[in-house]
C-alpha cells in the first residue's frame, strides 16, 4: 500500500500566521503539524510515501524530513500548483500509486485514540474498494457528511447547508487502484474543486464504499481553524504528560517498528541533543534500549 500525504493549500483560515509558513508546518504543541499524519501512515505499516505541498513550501518539507531513509522509508514530494481540491491529489500522484492500494490522509488531521490505529489496520487488511472513516461532530456543514443506515451509507454530501446526519467525513481515506481512472473523470464542483466526495460517490454508487465509524474513545480534529489548533496541541500536551509517551513522535515509531537501528537512533539522539524534551524522550528510549540488553546479557 502507498501512502499520501495532502500538505497543499493556502492555510487561509489561519491567517496571517501562513503568510510565511506552510500551515502544514506549524508547531502542534512540540512538533510540526505534518509529523502527526505522518505517524498515522508509519505505524500502519506503509514505508513508501509521496507529500504533496505547493512549490514554496517543497525545499522546507525536504529540509525537515529529506527523503524519509533517517526513518527507513522512502519519501519523495510533489506539487500541486494550484488548490484543486483533495481528489486532485489522486490526479498528481497516478504514477506514484500506479497499481497499488492506496490512503490518502491530509496533513492537518489528528488521529488520536487507544483503538484508533487497530481499526484502521482492520480496514487495510479488508480493503476490497474503497473505506472512510466517520466522525460525529456538532457542525457537520463544515465537512463532507455522510449519511447511515446501520453500516451502509445511504448518501455522501460535501459541507451541505441541510446535513442529514452529524456523520463527519474524516481526512482519511482507503482506495484501491481505480481511484486514479476515477479521479481523472472528474469535473470540478460548484466550488471549483475536484472533490474527495466525487470519488466517494462513485463508489458509493457502485455498492463499494465501506463507513467506519470511529470509536468514542477517539480523538479526531481538523487542525485547519485557530481554535482546532490549540485544541489539538492541548490534546497532545495533556495526552504525553499523562502517558509519558510522546504523540507523533516519527523516529520513536521507526525504532519501535524496527524502519532504523539503535546505531541509528544513537545517530539521531546525538543530533536533536538534550536540551529540550523532545530530544530527552529519543534519549530515554535508547537508554532504555541498553538496559534491557544489559539485563540479558
């Protein structure tokens, strides 16, 4: 399976704070924005990713996480020149998917949750046609919006004025390989986009969309607005302060999930240092790491 991350856009609604920054690039809480997505795709098992941001912001993508090999994934980008709308992402990376399934996840999503990564593996290892991920919310005009009887979706709506549920469509998505022909027939909305809701239609028409509703206990939030901002880095503040564990933490995931060595890790603590928490949390893993292999020895 590939993995693609959509970290385009303009970043209006957080303005003026993206007047010079992606907004895929802000601080939530002790990290960048896009480390959190990123950690999604790792830690369900995908090691090939493509990042889709605009011409600008590539070179500051790159210089933050290269190609991906200090993981032990591979990563490339691309552009997209113009904000085309989600769907459009499935137009810039047809070579890059090719043959392969594939999950899209935007760059401003928040996944957090006990179960949340278990479900969604769930759904990966049943992938036949197409999955979304569901979210009640109390503004659903806001999102796509998608419409249940039991777990079969009757409609599928982008930010209708009217919702006929509070059933959030989360930036998460599961397809298979047609998602590409699909996403080239598509004409742009009322808004001028090519819109993910275009292609969960079509398979919704064909019988072939699967809604997973995500558990109580999960937390989802869309970064995009000043408010989910600070929601979610006080999420994430609270959550590591409790658990001791660090949210999104990518070079903790890619020595947990062996992608990179304890030379590796070494490597990594010697260049992030100790001077602040996040470089003391890598540092306590590796020294943890040679006392457990003290205790063996």
């Amino acid at each position: 399976m590939k993995g693609i991350v959509l970290a385009g856009g303009k970043g209006t609604r957080l303005s003026p704070v993206t007047e010079v920054s992606s907004k895929h690039l802000l601080p939530v809480y002790d990290k960048p924005m896009i480390y959190y997505p990123l950690a999604i795709l790792m830690q369900i098992g995908i090691r090939d990713i493509l990042l889709i941001t605009t011409s600008q912001d590539e070179h500051r993508f790159s210089q933050l996480l290269g190609d991906g090999s200090k993981l032990g994934i591979s990563l490339s980008y691309a552009v997209q020149s113009l904000p085309k709308g989600v769907a459009d992402a499935y137009i810039i990376a047809a070579d890059f998917v090719g043959s392969d399934t594939s999950c899209l996840i935007l760059g401003d999503n928040l996944f957090i949750s006990p179960g949340v990564l278990a479900q969604i593996n769930r759904a990966v290892a049943r992938l036949q046609y197409a999955t979304i991920f569901a979210y009640p919310v109390s503004d659903p005009s806001s999102f796509g919006v998608v419409e249940l009887d039991g777990i079969r979706a009757l409609s599928i709506e982008e930010k209708p004025l009217a919702p006929k549920s509070s059933l959030a469509v989360t930036g998460l998505y599961l397809y298979d390989a047609r998602v590409v022909d699909i996403a080239a027939t598509l004409e742009p909305s009322e808004r001028g986009e090519l819109e993910i809701t275009q292609i969960n239609q079509a398979y919704l028409n064909r019988g072939e969309l699967v809604v997973e509703c995500l558990g109580s206990e999960c937390q989802w939030i869309d970064m995009g607005t000043p408010e989910r901002l600070l929601t979610a880095s006080n999420l994430v503040a609270e959550l590591q302060r409790h658990s001791k564990i660090y949210v999104g933490c990518l070079e903790a995931i890619a020595f947990e999930h062996g992608l990179i060595d304890v030379t590796r890790l070494e490597a990594i603590s010697r260049s992030i240092g100790r001077k602040n928490g996040y470089g003391v949390y890598i540092a306590s893993l590796l020294d943890g790491t040679k006392r457990v292999r003290a205790l063996l020895c």
